[in-house]
C-alpha cells in the first residue's frame, strides 16, 4: 500500500501483476469493510445470507496482509530511502486535514468527539502517528525504519533459512497463541506492527526461495488461495456450529483474523500467483502503472475516522 519500491526498478523489470495486486487488495478491503459494517450487521447466523456473506469476507480478509506480504516481496531487492516514508506522511496530513475542514463546515459535532479525534483535530490531523489515525499506516511508521536492516538479512540468508523463517512465523506467532487460547505475543489480532513486520519478513522470504521455481503452473497459487480463504470460513463456521450444540452461540472468529494461518496463507499465495502474472499488453501496462499509486489515496480515504467510523 505505502512502498512504491517498484517505482525504482527499470520500466522493463517492474512486476506489473504486484502493482495489479495493489488495486486489487484495495478493491478487497472496500468489500471487506462493506461487509463488516453494514452487509453482515445484524444478519442471523446460519442462514444463506450471514454464510454467503463471511464466504465473501473469507476470501477478501487476506487483502490487508497482501500489501505488507507486497512491500516485503518488492522492497527486499529495492534501494531504500528515508525520505520515501516525508511524501507517504504528507498525503495522510493533507487528507486529514482536507477531511477536518470538510466536517467542520458540514457537521462541526462530529469534531468535538475526544475520544476519536483528541481535544484539537488539527492537531491530531498533523499528528496521524501520535493518535493511531490509521492503524495500518501507524504499523507501517515502525516497520519504516528497520526495513534496511530487516533487508540485508534476508538477502543474506540461504534458501533453506528463507522457509526456517516462514515456519517460525507460523509455529510461535500462530500456532502457539491458537492452542493457548491467548494473545501470547500480543497481537491483536494483525493490528499491529508487530505483526507487519513479520508479513514483511514472509514477503521477503517468498522472493527469496523463489518458489516459482517449484511450483510452475501459477493457477495453483489462485486455487490455494480460494481453497485457504474456504478452509478459514469453514473453520469459523465449524466452531460456531460446536459452540451452538453446547449451549449458547459464541461468534469465534479465530479464523476470520489476519493473523489466522489461513487468512496467512491465502494472501501469501495471492501475492505469488501475482507476482508470477505475465501481463504483455503495453496499454494495460499503463493503465496499471497510472492507477497502482491510487491504492494509498483510496485507502486513507476510505477509512478516515469522520468518514468510517463516525453516523452521518
């Protein structure tokens, strides 16, 4: 969503099926958030409609997870710049700003909700970081400033280390925490930078072992992720239904969490069948290379506090 590492590489040797994934992640997340807040809002459960729905929600959960999975591919052969993350904080403080102003003239109620927007909303438009105005952008702000040194590891790594990565990840940061019933490393779910950082480790790993090589037919990336995103929505469907034959219903979305080994799973084969994704037609091309920058001006859009999270 926010490296545009890509944009340093040569026009011949941009992987333009990753920039296409950009637009198609942030497509997801439009439907993802559509979903979760308004299409399965008070929907009974166990019917055709709340299972259709979560089906949907399964297979976009794993776009969020798709854009640091990108930065990790692309950026851990990318030249890296400090002054990339001054442009990236410069949008989101224009956007909030523009959005601040907007409300104030429109609905200037909305403003004086503290708990959302602090005691000054200037302030806290300048500020993005500081008050958590989007979480994934703040998660980004951490993982910014180590990605140098996370990169000349992973470059230096062997390829059998590249998997030993992949599989730590899933042993101690999902696997643990599921059999423990706890946040054993806290967090949150994915709403973390902890847990960016180590979707960019998995990213860099993936370009790494350059699996392509194992596995040359790229449709069976595009099965695996639908098969994955099925198996998440089947697990939570499962678990509702054992919670609802032993008394009571307990909406369990173990599954359903970013930093589910199926939600996991899903978004790292999407970003492989992507990456592996020959697209030859100079037009598209273009079309993608205009549009793919967009991906962050929509997502700061679209989740803006005023805009997302507050009635009209």
């Amino acid at each position: 969503m926010f490296d545009n590492a890509s944009d340093n590489i040569r026009l011949d040797k941009r992987n333009y099926g990753i920039d296409l994934l950009r637009l198609v992640s942030m497509f997801l997340i439009v439907v993802l958030h559509s979903l979760s807040r308004g299409a399965l809002v008070g929907v009974a459960p166990f019917n055709i409609h709340y299972e259709a729905g979560f089906l949907i929600e399964a297979l976009t959960y794993c776009a969020v997870n798709c854009f640091a999975l990108i930065s990790g591919y692309v950026g851990v052969d990318s030249k890296f710049k400090y002054r990339r993350i001054v442009p990236i904080w410069l949008q989101v403080v224009f956007y909030c700003l523009i959005f601040t102003m907007f409300f104030m003239y429109l609905k200037p109620d909305l403003l004086t909700n503290k708990a959302l927007l602090g005691s000054n909303p200037y302030y806290t438009a300048l500020t993005p970081v500081i008050h958590n105005t989007y979480w994934y952008f703040t998660a980004y702000f951490a993982l910014f400033f180590f990605i140098p040194f996370i990169n000349k590891g992973m470059r230096d790594i062997t390829i059998k280390q590249a998997y030993a990565v992949i599989i730590s990840v899933i042993f101690v940061y999902i696997a643990l925490p599921y059999f423990a019933k706890v946040d054993l490393f806290k967090l949150e779910k994915g709403y973390s930078a902890t847990w960016i950082i180590f979707l960019y480790v998995i990213g860099a790993a993936l370009k790494k072992i350059k699996i392509e090589k194992l596995i040359r037919n790229k449709y069976w990336y595009l099965i695996l992720y639908v098969l994955t995103a099925v198996m998440a929505w089947g697990g939570k469907f499962i678990s509702e239904y054992h919670t609802k034959l032993n008394g009571g219903f307990k909406n369990d979305e173990v599954f359903l969490q970013y930093n589910s080994i199926f939600i996991l799973l899903s978004g790292m084969f999407l970003v492989l069948f992507f990456a592996n994704l020959n697209i030859n037609n100079d037009k598209f091309k273009k079309v993608i290379r205009f549009l793919a920058p967009a991906a962050f001006g929509v997502y700061i859009i679209h989740v803006n506090p005023l805009m997302f999270q507050l009635p009209f």
